[in-house]
C-alpha cells in the first residue's frame, strides 16, 4: 500500500497490548501514515499503552473512561484545545463479566446485562457523539463486532446481545451522522486468540471448528482486520457507511456449523 492515511488523524481507543486487534489497527494505521492518537481506560494500564504508543511513535496518549461522561468531556476538551481535528475514530471497547458468558443466557443478571450494553453498544453512541464536532471535514467511525451478534455462539451471551445492539447502532448513527460526510462502520472480526477472547469458555475448541470449517481453512489474521479498517478509513472507503464487514475467513457463510 501507498500511505492511504497520509495526511489524517486517527483516535483509537481499546489498545490493551500487542495482541489485541486495536494494537493491529494501530500498525497499519501509522504504516499507512496516519498521525495516531492513542486513549487508556484507566491509570492501571497507563505504562502498557504509552509504551506500545511510544513504539507506534503516536503524537498524543490521553487517559478515557467511556463509561464516566466527564472522562469523555475532558478528552474531547484536551482535543479541543490543542486544535486537533480527527478524521478516524476506532473503538475497540466491550466488556461483560466473565459469569455471565459463562451461564446460559437466561440466568443473565440485570446488572451484568446492563454493564455489557453499556460498555459494549452505549459507548459507541456517546464516542460517536464526542467526535462528531472534532469532524469538521467529515470522515469514518469504526466499531468492532462478532458473528455472536447475529447466531448463537457458546459462552459468548450476553455479549452477543450486545454486539447486536451495538450493529444496530451503526445503522443508526450512520443514518445521523452522514448529512456531516462522517460514515459510521463495523468490522466483525473472525476468532482471533486476543487476551479477551481468552475469557470465553472453551475458545480453543472455536478456533479449531473455525479453522476446519471456514472456507479458507483458517482462523482470521489481525492485519486482516487491520487493512480493512484502512480501507474504511481512507478515501478507498468514501462509499462505504452503515455496514457490517465481516473478516473471518468466510465463516459466517457457513450452514450446519
């Protein structure tokens, strides 16, 4: 590729360590000339994201909660004042507790149910929000998904409930937010072994299923979620807005599985 992102600043948010696919993300981004812009959760995991930043060589690493609205405020403000402008936004953000992907769905608590939506969907909608100002010239949003947001995935649950709100989502925000030239996409990433993926039970048997059954025989590389992410970011992507991608090898089209 030839610098696709030449020239545009890119806020990516869920980096957590060198395995995670916001890491992935990042690589290609900065690869393709993108000016980076990195966020952490909280002061626990401050040292693990600049350190890979660092190495990234991204102009800014800014702390977020996007569960607390005043951790958004203060980010957007920072933005603000430094005269930054964005024109990629990715979010690489969910959580449920591991309980409740572990428990058949029905014995979901209301307090985990509501955790997950609101880490995983809700702060899409608030991100979005926050962003859309820093967009004065337009540009793209991207999210990430899974196949449990459409089918029924062991032990994913309650997160697969969220991702499908958190799609739906899309839809919607891209419906808002394109009057503004800002498209709003997902990508539903294959399997891929990430420090998360760890917490659902029985992971290693869905890779293995997935290699076997998938059309490529193979699970899904993260730079192949990476260079579409770069798609979507760049003008290549200019067309492209409410829609889910998937990246998995072809699994998802699949019967019988």
């Amino acid at each position: 590729m030839s610098k696709l992102l030449e020239g545009k600043t890119a806020l990516v948010m869920g980096v957590a360590n060198r395995w995670s696919i916001a890491y992935a993300i990042s690589s290609a981004f900065v690869r393709e000339g993108a000016n980076l812009i990195l966020t952490y959760q909280a002061e626990r995991q401050k040292a693990t994201v600049e350190e890979l930043g660092t190495e990234l060589g991204a102009s800014k690493i800014l702390m977020c909660d996007v569960t607390k609205q005043a951790e958004l405020d203060g980010l957007a403000e920072t933005l603000k004042a430094s005269e930054t402008t964005l024109d990629i936004v990715v979010h690489s953000i969910a959580f449920a507790k591991p309980e409740d992907l572990s428990r058949p769905y029905v014995e979901t608590t209301r307090e985990g149910y509501l955790l997950a939506q609101e880490v995983s969907a809700y702060s899409l909608v608030a991100l979005s929000r926050m962003c859309a100002p820093l967009m004065p010239n337009g540009g793209s949003i991207l999210t990430l998904s899974y196949l449990g947001a459409v089918r029924v995935v062991p032990n994913y649950n309650v997160m697969g409930v969220a991702k499908a709100a958190l799609e739906a989502s899309v839809r919607y925000l891209a419906s808002d937010l394109g009057p503004a030239n800002i498209r709003v996409n997902a990508i539903s990433a294959g399997a891929i072994k990430t420090a998360a993926a760890r917490g659902i039970k029985d992971f290693s048997k869905l890779l293995g299923g997935v290699a076997e059954r998938s059309p490529l025989k193979r699970t899904t590389d993260p730079a192949e979620v990476a260079d579409t992410a770069v798609f979507l970011g760049s003008n290549l992507g200019r067309g492209v807005t409410g829609n889910v991608i998937y990246v998995d090898a072809g699994y998802q089209i699949m019967g019988m599985q």
